[in-house]
C-alpha cells in the first residue's frame, strides 16, 4: 500500500465476528433450530461452524441468503470438536455449555487464537463449579463435567466484568434452564446480544449495572427463531480510523450508535468531526481541526468504556495528529508488545511506560517499510499507519486479519485506498 488521497464514500460493514461466535454457541446450547443472519465470513467464524458440526450439530447457508447459517440441534453422539482445530480460536470456550448440555462433559484445549497474552480460565471454571460442575486441568486443556442437576437460582458475583465468563454463565444457565443472578456482569454489546437473542426465545432478564438476571420461558418451544448478528463495531471503528488519518470524509453503515460511543469521543475530542445517525457513523475529516488535546485511550471493561480493540487504530491514528497520547490495554497484556515493534518498523517513536501502557507525541511522519500483522487488531492498525506513510508498505500476516475481517484491505480499495493484494 501507498500513501492515500483522502478516503471517500460509503461502505457497509461486515457482521461482528466477535458477538457471532457466542450467539452461535447460545444456538447451540438452546437445542432448538437457530436462523442467525448476518453472519461475518472470517475464518474464525468458519473454524466455530466447523466445531458445531463435528460435535454434532448441522449448520448451513440458505441457497437465498450465503450471509445466514442454519444451526440444527444435535440428533446423535460425535467424538466432538477436534481439539487441533479448537486450539486456533479462544471462542471454543463458548461451547462447554453446549457440549454439556448435550454429552454430559466438554473436554477442550486452552484458547488460542491471537497471542496477546494469558487466556485465563480461571473465572469460566468458577462459573462452571456454582453450577456443580467438576472441572479439572492439564496442560493439553480442560474437562468439565456435569453432576446432577440442581434446582433453583444460580447466585454468582464476578471478581471482574469478563465478557467470557459472562457468557459462560448465561449459556449454562439456558442449558440447565435455572435462573442466574449475575452480579458484576460484563455488560459490552457482545454480551447484550446473547441476552437480547435469549430474550426472542423467551428466557426473562434484567439488566443492570450491578445485577444482571435470567429467568426460563415458561413453555418450551421448538420452532425455529430468528436471530441476527450486530454490525461490526470494531472495523466500523478501523474504518473511520483510516478515514480520519486521511482526512476523508464517508459514511459507513450497518453500526449501532451506542457500540461506537466510545470511538466516536475519542475523534470528538481529536478535532475529527464523527457522529452516528440511524445505523450509519460519519466521519467528516476533510473539515477537521486537531485540537491538540491529549488523548487517553485506556482500555476497560466497564459500562460505556473504550473496547480494548478500538485501541489499536486510535493510535494509528494519534500519530498523525498533535499532542501527547497516553495509550494503555491490561486487558490483553501482550498486545503491545506485538503493535509497537511493528509500528517502530514504519519509523514511529513510541515511549513504553511498561508492557500495557505506553505514550506517544504526534505528528510523526511514518515510512514505507514491511511489517507483520501478528494478531487482528495489530494487522487493522498497521493498515491505517500504512496509508500515511511516505512510500511502499507491505503488510504481511493477511491470513491473522482474516480471523476477524473477511476482506477489510477490500473496503478501503472501495473508499479510495491505494492498496493491492500480491500473491507469491
């Protein structure tokens, strides 16, 4: 890729991968036919479907709708998930709910997917023994069993707002069809969506800050239901991103206002004008004025904080634009040092405070160089740095962003980046 013209137009962004992988689990630990639409094609979404399906359950694409996946219930015992192809993506873990539901234990191998530090299971494995279940470890991964089944409301606060365990509790509380009372519960849109999803298959829930309840429908049902999968918010974000850096302006559709509040601040408080109306974030910054300010990009799990993969383009993007910028993600402790060294690379100089926090004064000019994209969200940031830096970048690595975007490097080609694909 080349340094770009300003970035123009209009796109659409693709279904998020990461509230499709546990809305597929939840399809699964339902056992009642499943219509999910606007489903994303990455590849971690094809290796969750091939799971389901070598655990039993049948999946497919209506000839009418190749963006929709048929999720069947599971008819008859299969050896279950591979552990090889679990071991690609941390979004296994969202099976164990099902796999007991169906089979009476789930053994799994520890999540993979990007290496951006300790994938703990300790919450999940807590969750899992409130409901009786046996749990035991090695280093290949993880058994959990089901004991017999208890009755009434499963009672549980969370040390920390993990979005994982969150979704752990809620899919086997569907499995055991027990109300849960969940207390600290993560409350980021990918969670919302599986309680929004249950919500249509009739389960009850409250949603607090403080105290998230399930109750069971009060009649079972076995017709199909119809669920689809939010836009994704974290390449609208990239997106904007990009045409921020630019100084573009476009109109990027299929987002929900409330998922992007965070983001759309930060480029407020940049001096980029943005703002969402209806399912559409508008990025106008051919009229911005950087105001200079400094931003603090810390990632949090708490209500209404900045996602932890909207860091990564923000700070793409901070390096072209004036002011001190403070930068900080202990949620994933390794990403840092996977993005850094990367961005050092194209010529940026970045003062690390420590291995989760770092600080950068911008504007820098970046260079053409080749880098690495080591994991989704470094590679979506490096594509943002490319397209403002002198000369020829080369991004290699594509097959860590198609985890979590089918064809992002095709979206900016389509609002006006100069960027091209070389096969060897």
């Amino acid at each position: 890729m080349r340094p770009s013209s300003p970035l123009t137009g209009s796109i659409t962004v693709d279904g998020s991968k990461n509230a499709a992988l546990p809305l597929l689990a939840a399809a699964a630990a339902l056992h009642r036919p499943v219509h999910l639409s606007n489903v994303p094609s990455n590849t971690d979404v094809e290796t969750m479907l091939t799971l389901l399906q070598q655990a039993g359950w049948h999946t497919a694409h209506p000839v009418s709708n190749p963006h929709a996946t048929v999720i069947l219930p599971s008819d008859k015992p299969q050896p279950g998930p591979d552990s090889e192809i679990a071991a690609r993506i941390r979004a296994s873990y969202y099976l164990v709910p099902a796999l007991l539901g169906a089979y009476g234990r789930a053994r799994l191998p520890w999540p993979g997917g990007c290496r951006i530090g300790e994938r703990g299971m300790e919450q999940h494995f807590k969750v899992y023994e409130r409901f009786g279940d046996r749990t035991t470890a090695d280093d290949h991964g993880y058994l959990v069993e089901a004991t017999a089944g208890g009755t009434g409301t499963v009672s549980l606060i969370l040390p920390f707002r993990s979005r994982g365990a969150s979704i752990a509790a809620l899919l086997r509380a569907v499995v055991a069809g027990r109300p849960l009372r969940l207390g600290h519960p993560n409350l980021s849109p990918e969670v919302i969506s599986v309680v929004e999803a249950l919500q249509v298959a009739g389960w009850e829930s409250r949603v607090g800050e403080s105290v998230l309840t399930l109750s069971p429908p009060t009649s079972v049902s076995t017709e199909t239901i119809a669920w689809a999968v939010p836009g994704d918010k974290v390449e609208a974000g990239t997106l904007a991103c990009a045409v921020a850096a630019t100084g573009g302006d476009a109109r990027i559709h299929g987002v929900r206002g409330d998922d992007v509040a965070p983001l759309v601040s930060a480029l407020n408080w940049l001096g980029v004008p943005a703002e969402v109306e209806g399912d559409a974030l508008t990025v106008r910054a051919h009229d911005a004025e950087p105001t200079g300010r400094p931003l603090q990009a810390i990632a949090s799990l708490s209500p209404g904080g900045l996602d932890a993969d909207f860091e990564p383009p923000l700070m793409a993007l901070a390096l072209g634009l004036p002011g001190t910028h403070l930068f900080a993600d202990t949620i994933n402790p390794g990403r840092h040092g996977n993005l850094l060294p990367q961005l050092a690379r194209l010529g940026a100089e970045i003062h690390e405070l420590s291995p989760t926090e770092c600080r950068l004064t911008g504007p820098q000019r970046l260079t053409g160089a080749g880098v690495e994209a080591t994991d989704i969200r470094t590679g979506s940031a490096l594509l943002i740095a490319g397209l403002t830096a002198r000369g020829v970048t080369t991004l290699g690595g594509l097959e860590q962003l198609r985890r979590g975007h089918a064809d992002l490097p095709t979206k900016l080609f389509a609002l006006g980046a100069d960027i091209c694909e070389v096969t060897p």
